[in-house]
C-alpha cells in the first residue's frame, strides 16, 4: 500500500503537468477552430499551423515534467526532432516553397482579390488567395489555379484599378494620309468614352501601315467590352470616312472601277446601354469574390471602431453599442459564411 501511494506521488506531478497541457491545448482548439465554423480553409491554415506549434510545445513541457533522468529526456526529446525533420525533409521542397511564396505575397501584397494578373499565357481577376496557391478567372470563365512560387518567380503584370489603356491595331493602305487616320481612330476611342485617346504609327510595311489607337479606360471591370466597343466604333469610324479596311491585300475576281471603294451600307447600330456586358458572366467568381472580401474588411474596421467606442461610453449608449457590435459581428458571419458557399458553387 505504501508502495502504491509512493508510486502515485512520484507520478502525480508529471499527470497534473500532462493534464493541464492537454487542457489548454483543448482550449486553444476551441479559441482558434471551434468558435469559428464559418472560417475557410484559407483563413484556418495559419490557425492550424499555430496549434500545432501549440502542440509540438506542450509535448516539450510534458517531457520536462516526466520522472525520468536527463539522459532519457533528452534522449526522447532528439527522437521527436528527428522525426519531425524527417517529415518536414522527405516532405515535398514545392510544397515548403509555395508556402514561404503565399507568405511572401501576403506581405508585399502586389494585388487583391478582384484585380485583374497577367502572368505569362494566363490572364483573368483573382478569385481566391490561398497561402500554397492563387486562383484566377480567365476571359473564357474557367478557374486557374496558379502555385505561389509560379507568381514569385515570374513577372506579374497587375492591371491598376485607377485606370487600364485599352488599345487596337491595324494596317491601312498607303492610298490614305495618316492625319486623316488619325482624326479618325481618335473619334472611335472618345465614342467608347475613352480617355485622352491618342494614335500611333507602330510600322511601316511593304504594303500597309500599322496604326494603334488607345485609351485610358477608367473603370477596369469592363475591360472586355470596352474593347469590343472600340473595334465596332473603329467600323464605324472608318467606313463612314469611306477608308478601305480590306486593302492592300484584298484580292477581288470582279471587275470593278477604280474609282469603287468595298465599304458596307449603313446598318442598324445599337446604343452602348443595349449591349450586354460580359464581364459580368465571365468573371462573376471574381467579382463576388471582391465585393465579399471588401465587406469583410469594412465590417471588421467597423468593429474596430464600435469596440474603441465601447471603451468610453456609458450607460444606455453603451447598450446600444454593444447591441451594434452584436449586429455587426452577425452581418460578418453571414458573409464568411456566403463566401463558403459560393467557393462550393464552383
């Protein structure tokens, strides 16, 4: 018997240890996954990675408290760190690279969610950022996921919220002068309502001359349809200058006068308000994707400032700020929990 209770206090001191441990380890479960179901596996990675550090901690502190020599601790605690750099070294190296890349980016932040990348052949606006990898939506709607250490390693052109030059290019005869080109390139751009539209001749061939018209377009979102527009108010511009878009290189088998130019009749021309804009079913991912990360952010400062309010009201203002701050902190949930649901709708 006395053997026994000597035994149980002997232990009783590393099971007290183990228990708090594993309490507080518990407690951490709850605090950074358990109360927060809405989170998504973007914003539950870093909180994953923090209990497991949590956990490698507590392992460390358990075997510290364990009745046993230094030799045999120590001993177990270098078992622990060969095992853990064995995983982390047959571990995949662009696994370990893409994440320090997500890290990265997270840090400089070269563009958001809704922005519109080029990288290379891929083109399209950020729809999710992850911490392994970054998915766009291309022009065609489809979803590519780029790794980070694609984005780092590579140049990544960012089109600038604040404005984007839209541009088009094509070859015209000898037979017309360039001003008169011009002043018709230039009145095409300011009918698509671009801004400070200007023409440049970029060659000069065999048989033809390279003109490029281009534009500041403000709002970037309609980028598509913009430059659709640009190539139909080109049409326009063109054939009702009565300027020969086919020359030099059409070759018609009819016989016809010199004087006859190949320029179709007037047809029905629809309004800009009547065309459709495609962007909104093409990047529609992207654009949810945007207003939902913008109203989380406006949401949070919200909190944040409800909650410095709080600090120094009294009485029945702060009732009704603390009823605010429950109201708020509602509408957020609501929206994590959209943005779950539209990342399950693709």
């Amino acid at each position: 018997m006395d053997s026994l209770v000597g035994q149980v206090a002997f232990l009783a001191p590393s099971l007290v240890v183990s228990l708090v441990v594993v309490a507080l380890l518990l407690m951490a479960n709850w605090v950074l996954l358990g109360r927060h179901p809405e989170l998504g596996n973007e914003k539950k990675l870093p909180r994953q990675l923090t209990l497991l550090a949590l956990t490698l901690i507590g392992f460390v502190v358990i075997t510290f408290a364990l009745p046993i020599s230094d030799t045999a601790r120590n001993q177990v605690i270098t078992l622990v760190g060969v095992l853990f750099s064995g995983i982390v070294a047959f571990s995949s190296t662009t696994f370990v690279a893409n994440f320090m890349a997500g890290i990265m980016l997270r840090m400089n932040q070269p563009f958001r969610t809704g922005d519109f990348i080029r990288v290379e052949d891929h083109f399209g606006r950020v729809s999710e950022r992850g911490l392994f990898d970054t998915e766009i939506q291309s022009e065609h709607r489809a979803l590519i996921t780029l790794p980070n250490l694609y984005l780092v390693s590579r140049p990544v052109e960012v089109i600038s919220k604040s404005g984007a030059i839209i541009s088009s290019t094509l070859t015209l005869g000898y037979d017309v002068h360039y001003s008169r080109i011009e002043s018709l390139l230039i009145s095409a751009a300011k009918a698509t309502d671009l801004k400070d539209p200007f023409v440049q001749v970029i060659e000069l061939g065999n048989d033809a001359v390279t003109y490029r018209v281009s534009g500041l377009l403000i709002d970037v979102k309609s980028m598509l349809t913009t430059r659709s527009l640009l190539h139909r108010a080109m049409l326009d511009a063109l054939h009702d200058g009565a300027v020969e878009i086919v020359s030099p290189t059409f070759v018609n088998q009819r016989r016809m006068d010199d004087h006859v130019k190949i320029v179709p009749g007037a047809g029905v021309r629809q309004s800009v308000e009547a065309l459709s804009t495609p962007e909104d079913i093409i990047f529609d991912k992207a654009e949810k994707a945007e207003q939902q990360e913008a109203a989380q952010e406006r949401l949070k400062k919200e909190l944040q400032t409800l909650g410095e309010t709080l600090s120094v009201a009294n009485g029945d203002e702060k009732t009704k700020i603390e009823s605010h701050i429950e109201q708020v902190k509602q509408q957020l949930d609501n929206v994590s929990e959209l943005r779950e649901r539209s990342k399950k709708e693709y």
